[in-house]
C-alpha cells in the first residue's frame, strides 16, 4: 500500500510541476528534465507514467479539465431553466478560475496554443457536455442564439480567463458586484434577445 501511495505522489508531483513550469516559462521551455528536477524524481521516472512530453502535458490538460468540469457541474441540475442552468455553471465556473487559478492558467493556455493534441482536445471538449447539451435545449428553446458551441464559449467563458488573469496581475478585483455584471454580459452576450 506504501509503494502504491508513493507511486500516486510521484505522478502527482509530476503532474504539479507540469502545470508550474508551462505556466511560468511556457510548453517549449519547459523541458523534462526541469520537471524532473521540480518533482524531485529522476528524469528516467517520468517514462514509468507517461510515454513523453507530449503524453505528459496532454494527461496533465485531461486531469485538470477533469477536476474543472467536476466543480463546474457540481451543483447543476439539468431540470433547471436554460438561464439558471447557465448562470449556476458560469458562476461555478468564476469560482473555480478564482480559487484554482494555476489551473485556470494552465488550460487557459493549453485552450490557445497547439500544444495540446486533436485527441485529447476532443476528450476534453467531452468533459463540458452537460453546458453543451445546456446550450443545445437553450438553442431549441429559442433562448440561447443559434450559434456554434465554439462561439457561445468564446463570448460567454473565456472572457472568465482574461478577468481572472487581470486580478491575478493586480488591475482589478473581482468582487460579488463585477461577478454579477460579468454574468450579465455573458448572458446577455448568447441570449435571443426580447
């Protein structure tokens, strides 16, 4: 049992220090032998859990989209109205990206950079069904615009990423109140209007 505790805390650390360095120095500057030395294991260790970089980085983007999408869907009841489905998972969403906000960083820039593969992209595009099948009643309900999955979450979600980045450098605080008016745009931004 102490061996296979050790092997999770290996890979964990692996994971952890996957997620410190692409978020500090980026994908490319980031080699496995820093990683390695981050995570306090050999560099030949890191072949034990994972096939190499490319492997490690796309588990590394599943778990924490995994961890994302558990906490955005949490509280979410798919009987709820179209409208307070949405703002039950944005707001969970909001939260995650302020309280998890390396882990919001690091699939911010594995959402906008390739160094993410086609596969594991789509594996991942799978983790959000519940907001897509969300979006897809909304779109057949006449509430939510008929567009693309890909554009209600350029216009509705990722402006999450750019304000929580903006309060990590200091230039504002995401208070209750903006929270609220950062809501209402995004609904507001994928609703038919009235």
């Amino acid at each position: 049992m102490a061996a296979l505790q050790k092997s999770i805390d290996k890979r964990n650390a692996l994971i952890n220090a996957t997620i410190e360095l692409v978020n500090n120095d980026g994908f490319h500057a980031t080699p496995m032998s820093k990683i390695a030395k981050m995570a306090c294991v050999s560099p030949a260790t890191i072949y034990l859990y994972f096939e190499n970089k490319q492997d490690l980085v796309n588990k590394t983007y599943l778990e924490v989209k995994s961890s994302y999408t558990a906490y955005a869907f949490a509280t979410y009841d798919e009987t709820m109205s179209v409208k307070e489905g949405f703002e039950v998972i944005w707001k969970r969403i909001a939260e995650f990206k302020l309280k998890e906000d390396a882990y919001a960083m690091f699939l911010a820039q594995c959402d906008n950079t390739p160094m993410i593969d086609e596969e594991s992209r789509q594996e991942g595009i799978r983790h959000l069904q519940p907001l897509l099948d969300l979006w897809n009643r909304g779109i057949k309900e006449g509430v939510i615009k008929p567009m693309s999955d890909y554009m209600l979450y350029a216009y509705a979600i990722n402006p999450l990423s750019f304000l929580t980045i903006a309060q990590n450098r200091g230039a504002l605080v995401l208070d209750d109140k903006q929270l609220e008016q950062a809501f209402q745009a995004a609904w507001s931004s994928i609703k038919v209007c009235e």
